[in-house]
C-alpha cells in the first residue's frame, strides 16, 4: 500500500509590486502549499502568480508568514 502525504500549510503573503502604466501597488493574499514546499518554493509560487497578472517585482520582496491551521 502507497501512502501519500496531504499534509498542506497557508501562508498569508504581501508585496509591493510594480503594474505597466499604473506604477507601485502593494499586493497581499493567501496561498495554501504542500507541506513539503520550501520557504523558497512558496515564493517562487506568489511570484509566478504575480507575474501571471501582470505584476513585475523582486522575489525578496514578496513577505510571508505561516497562518494558523483553523
């Protein structure tokens, strides 16, 4: 039997980005990761949604904090 581990954490997350034409917005949100993901890894994720929408920035700028399990 294979046993797979669900094991999930959210990270409350902000960031000033900068938006083409409208120039520096502060960006925040929530993202919920495998447990297994690195620090790192979670930044990558936020910053590849950013860029996604549109937003240009410095994965050093992009703050995260573990959120409590409800």
């Amino acid at each position: 039997m294979t046993s797979t581990n669900t094991a999930r954490l959210t990270y409350a997350w902000d960031a000033w980005v900068s938006m083409p034409g409208q120039g520096r917005a502060f960006a925040h949100g929530t993202v919920t990761v495998p447990a297994s993901y690195c620090w790192t890894h979670v930044q990558r994720e936020v910053g590849a949604w950013l860029g996604a929408q549109g937003a240009t920035g410095r994965l050093a700028d992009i703050h995260l904090q573990l959120t409590p399990q409800a």
